[in-house]
C-alpha cells in the first residue's frame, strides 16, 4: 500500500516532534531545578545563567558551597540571600 504523505513531509513532521520532545524534556529538567532545594555547580550555573568563573568569584565573595563525597551543592536559598546582600 502507498503512503499519501510525502517523504519530504515524512522527515519534516519527525524533525519537528523530535525538536518538540527535546525543548519539553529541556523545559522539564528547568522545572525540576526550580523545586530542588539544592542545586549542583551545574545546576546552580543553569539557574542564573552565568559562568563557571563567575560562580567561582561569588564562591569566593563568600557564596557557600557544601561538598559530599566528590559532589558540590548549593543551598538555593543561600543563592537567593547572597543576590539579596549584593543589590545596588
């Protein structure tokens, strides 16, 4: 039996839910660090969008960071304080 849609069309349409499904799944990993009430180095850089050299300069500036094992965690709510305490 035939197709009626086109091959062209075929490849679009996947492409299109393949992109879909990815941005959802992105979205939702975002969603999950928002609710978490710590966050790793990547997380938290994820959370603010800035660098790993700018996080280490707030580390240094006095952010706090707790280690686990090999795994570094920042409280959310220390990042929220820390941004608080550094208003112009």
């Amino acid at each position: 039996m035939n197709s009626i849609l086109s091959d062209s069309f075929k490849a679009d349409f996947t492409n299109s839910v393949k992109n879909l499904y990815l941005e959802a799944l992105e979205q939702a990993r975002r969603d999950m660090s928002i609710t978490k009430e710590y966050l790793t180095v990547i997380e938290t850089m994820e959370y603010m969008q800035i660098s790993r050299s700018t996080l280490n300069k707030w580390l240094l500036e006095g952010l706090s960071i707790y280690r686990i094992d090999n795994k570094q965690y920042i409280k959310k709510s220390e990042l929220h304080n820390f941004i608080d305490q550094h208003q112009v």
